[in-house]
C-alpha cells in the first residue's frame, strides 16, 4: 500500500504545503510509502498559455524539490504525459500499480483543472482509492467571505474589509503552517522494495516545445532562483531591509540582507514607495507564491512577527497593511474565478461589454483583426511610447514587470490601440515568470475595464502623464530603451520627433488624445448597443 501526494505546478515547495502534511501523516499512521507525483503536461501548458519561463522555473524548482524529499526518503516521480484528456486515467493507473489507498492535491481553482480532478475522484472511488483534494493556494479559501446576502463579492473594497475581519476572528484556522513531512518508512530505498526505483527518477532539464535559449535561462537562473531557501531570503529582505533606489534586475537576496532597520524597512515604507515603479521596492515575491515556493500564509505570519501583534494589519495607513491588502487581491481574483468562471474562459466579467469592437481579436488569434502590425510593435516594446516600450522590454528580459507597468502597458494596448484584452492577457501568461491565471485574468480586465471592480471605460491613462509620475527621472525608461539612454526631462517621456528619429526611435504609434476618443466612442456603444 501507498499515499500519493500529487504535486502541481502551485504548490512548489515542501513546509506549509496543506496536501502533502496531510499525506504524510496519513502514511505515518499506516506505516507505509508516501510517493510525491509530479505530471508533466505539455498540452495543458500549450492549451493555457504557459511560457517556457514558468515551465523552466517549474522543473528548477522539482529539481531542489527532489534531493529535499529524498532526504526524507521520499520519492518526487515525475513523469510526462502528453494528452490531457488520458492524463486522469494514467494518473490512476500509476496509482493502482503502486497499489495506492489515498491520493492527496491541492486544489486547482481553474476550470480545466476543477473538472480534471473530479474525473480524478470518480475514477478513484470506483477503484477503491480515497482522493482528497483540499484548500492551499490561498489565506481564506473562495466561497468564505461573502456578502450579507451570502453572494460572492464582485467589488474588492468590502471584500477586503470583511475578508480582514474573517482572517482576525480565525488565525488559528487561516494561518495555520501545515507541519512538513516525516520522514518515510524505513527500508524504502531498500534494493527489495518495489519504490525504491521511484529514486531515480530524473527531473527533465526542459519540456519539449517549451526550451529556454541558454542566455535566456541564465538570465532566469539569476533573477529568479529556485527553491524555498531563497523565497524565504527574499521575504526577509522585504520585511528587514532598507529601501534602496536599485535598477530592475536581480533580487539579490544574499548581498542584500537584513539590516533590521525597521522604520526604514522595504514593507515599512511599502505604502509610500510602492507606486515608484521606477524603483526595486516592492517584495519581488510573485514568481514564488504563484508556483507556490513559498506559501501566502507563511507572508502573513512574517508580518505578525515583525509586528509582535496577534491581529493581522490590514488597514492602508501602513506599509504592513497595504501589502496585506495586496495578498487580499490575490484572494481575491481566486475568489472571482472560483465564484464566476466565465471568466476564465475568455469572457468578460461584465457581459455587456462582450461586444466591445476591438482591432484586433482573440478569436481569430494573433493574426486576426487590422492592427496586427501595432499588436507586434506592443509586444516588442517599439510603440514609440517610452514607458510602455520600456516596460515591454523589461517583461522581455526579466519576464515580470512591476503592477503600474503592466497597468501601463495593459491599459495602452486596450484603450491606445483597441485590441483585444483576451490578446494581451495570452501574451503575458506566456511571457510572465509569475503567470497566474486569476491574478493576470484580474488585471487584465481590469485595465480593459470589462472586469470585477475595472476601472471605468472612461479612465484612460494618459502614457507621458504616467511616465512623468512612476518614473520621474527616466531611470526605468533609460535602463530599458537604450536608444534613449542620452536623453533627460520632457524630452524622455515624449522625444521630439526629430530626436526620436536622430536616435532610431519610432514615432509614436498613435495619437493619443484620437484613439482616447476612439475607445470612448467604442465602450459607449457597446453599452447602448446593450
Ligand atoms: P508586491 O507589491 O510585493 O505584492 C505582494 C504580492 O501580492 C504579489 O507577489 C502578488 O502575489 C500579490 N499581488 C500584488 N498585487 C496584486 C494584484 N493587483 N492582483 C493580484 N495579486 C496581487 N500577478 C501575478 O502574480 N501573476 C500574474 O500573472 C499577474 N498578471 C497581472 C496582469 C496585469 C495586467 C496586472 C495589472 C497585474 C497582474 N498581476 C499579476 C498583479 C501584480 O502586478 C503582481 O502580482 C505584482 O506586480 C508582483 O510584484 P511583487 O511580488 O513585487 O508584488
């Protein structure tokens, strides 16, 4: 007999991880192997937009995860299985092989995934195995906190305030740390029992279709590190260390660490700084909680501990409590998929603006609509708007951008432009180290104002104003867009054209102030069409 643990890719780590705790103790109590699962699923990564980044982050990360488990004698088995509709009956048949009692998950919010693990227990019951799939990606699972007339909150304002309340009433339940696993049963690497072959399972150094260029993977390799000891370092920084005006690159957890100057601290002075997104001050931490690294908890009960408090901030006056209220977002948009999957499967929140007429659409995919040379021009950061070509370099190189920029870039591709939201929310998941389907879904209708609690239709950022504000002194836009290095003041966040063109940069796309009507004149249709 055995417990399997499978292992997804959000919940990437061993302390604090709800399903594998309780697998372990299960097969502590029976005395017999817990095996850790890991299926590689390149059609599910194709069909949900998974860039090679993640995937490479993902197999980095199992890589670590492997020598942690087997030094508890645990097997991580990992496979490939290619065709996602068999992957439930060939997850079952590795289980009867090993003659499997109960299999443990996490559970995966999406769509896809909710319907995959209820085939996963039918075919269980009917083999007699016990599958028990529990709450671990989020601090209060989606269907808790809930409106006075017991409906899911589409507005974030109340949610949070009652999510905050909810949390204080039941710290011991919502932050609890699930103990790691035990060891396993003696004897299993024995060279007569039957798992002890499970050990030599190799963690594949890439998934075909999914391969990283090397300098690309070194450059991943060294922004983002693999594995719980770093999240947890990067964590410390955050909540010890000062705050430096820093260029967007590497974390740097190790040179960079604490200080324990706590009035000046990175999250102490979070609610002040974390809108200059022109400077390294935000926790950096969304790479490890979206594939789980590091657990959302564990970020909550560090902030209770530099508090010395026994009640979670989560009030805007201070840093603490707005980066609280970030993880509240995150929450949140799980909350929103779980309640409303329209969303996760490319409608809007807001239906009415279904019909919204775009320039380019989702439907006829990259090549459809008339404005694919300006979708391309978006994505390679050449719009000849420095704050977006900046930042659609640096989601480039560093496959993550600080909020305001994506807010930035999410907005002006939308409204700017009048393409598609569904289009750009397909780009960033492939292009994002921290793809998450909720969050990204969350900001992207958001921006396109189609979205739980968007920004109004009729909002729309200006780029040169914004620029001037997150980036006042061109720092951001000087490190990403080369050409512009020489330039300073005005003349960086909006070149004369024949500066821009002595410099090779490109005219802007478009006109602002015209296509700000454009989207105006759009929404305003689509509502009356209504
Ligand atoms: P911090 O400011 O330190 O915040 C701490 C954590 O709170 C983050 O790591 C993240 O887990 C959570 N968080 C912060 N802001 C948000 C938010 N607005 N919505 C949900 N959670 C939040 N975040 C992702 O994790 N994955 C995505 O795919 C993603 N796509 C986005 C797409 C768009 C268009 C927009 C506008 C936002 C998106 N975000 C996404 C949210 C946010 O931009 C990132 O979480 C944040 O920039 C990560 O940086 P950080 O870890 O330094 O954040």
């Amino acid at each position: 007999d055995a417990v399997v643990y499978w292992m997804r890719m959000a919940d990437l780590r061993i302390s604090d991880n709800h399903a594998l705790s309780l697998a372990s103790s299960q097969a502590k109590k029976e005395e017999i192997p817990l095996i850790v699962l890991f299926v590689i699923s390149p059609q599910d990564y194709k069909a949900h937009d998974r860039g090679s980044r993640r995937i490479d982050f993902t197999l980095r990360n199992l890589t670590l995860l492997r020598d942690s488990l087997a030094s508890l004698n645990i097997p991580l088995h990992t496979i490939t299985h290619d065709v996602r509709k068999t992957l439930p009956a060939a997850v079952l048949s590795l289980l009867e092989d090993w003659n499997c009692t109960s299999l443990y998950g996490n559970i995966e919010y999406e769509v896809d995934e909710l319907r995959r693990d209820i085939l996963v227990c039918s075919l269980a019951k009917s083999k007699g195995v016990n599958a028990n799939f529990v709450h671990n990606k989020c601090i209060i699972e989606p269907g808790v906190v809930k409106t006075k007339e017991s409906k899911s909150y589409a507005v974030y304002s109340p949610y949070q305030r009652n999510w905050i309340s909810v949390l204080n009433e039941n710290l011991d339940r919502y932050l609890k740390d699930y103990p790691k696993p035990h060891s396993n049963i003696d004897g299993i690497r024995d060279s007569n029992n039957r798992f002890s072959k499970l050990f030599d399972t190799e963690v594949p150094e890439y998934v075909p279709g999914f391969e990283l260029d090397q300098d690309d993977k070194k450059i991943m390799a060294n922004v983002w590190p693999a594995g719980e000891e770093i999240a947890h370092k990067i964590i410390d920084r955050f909540l010890h260390s000062k705050s430096r005006t820093s260029q967007m690159g590497a974390v740097d957890p190790l040179t960079d660490g604490a200080e324990n100057s706590d009035k000046a601290s990175r999250i102490n002075k979070y609610g002040q700084d974390r809108d200059n997104a022109d400077r390294d001050t935000t926790s950096r931490l969304s790479p490890y909680l979206s594939a789980g690294v590091i657990s959302v908890r564990e970020c909550v009960r560090a902030t209770l501990k530099i508090q010395k408090s026994n009640k979670v901030d989560g009030s805007r006056e201070t840093g603490i409590g707005r980066w609280v209220q970030e993880l509240a977002w995150r929450d949140f948009y799980t909350s929103v998929l779980a309640s409303f999957p329209r969303v996760s499967m490319g409608r809007p929140f807001l239906e009415k603006y279904a019909i919204v007429e775009w320039e380019a659409h989702q439907e006829a995919g990259d090549a459809g609509g008339n404005d694919i040379e300006n979708l391309q021009r978006w994505k390679d950061g050449k719009t000849g708007y420095p704050v977006v070509d900046a930042s659609m370099r640096c989601l480039r190189q560093m496959g993550w951008m600080h909020n305001r920029f994506r807010m930035i870039t999410a907005m002006f591709l939308t409204k700017d432009l009048m393409i598609d939201w569904r289009v750009g929310e397909r780009f960033f998941m492939q292009q994002l180290i921290d793809g998450d389907l909720a969050s990204n879904n969350g900001g992207w209708q958001w921006s396109a104002s189609t979205g739980v609690d968007p920004c109004p239709y009729f909002r729309i950022f200006n780029p040169y104003s914004q620029s001037i504000k997150v980036d006042p002194k061109g720092d951001f836009i000087r490190q990403f867009v080369p050409e512009l290095s020489g330039l300073r003041g005005p003349d960086l966040h909006n070149p004369p054209a024949s500066v821009a063109k002595k410099l090779g940069y490109p005219l802007p796309i478009v006109k602002h102030e015209e296509s700000r009507q454009r989207a105006l004149q759009r929404f305003k249709d689509a509502g009356i069409k209504k």
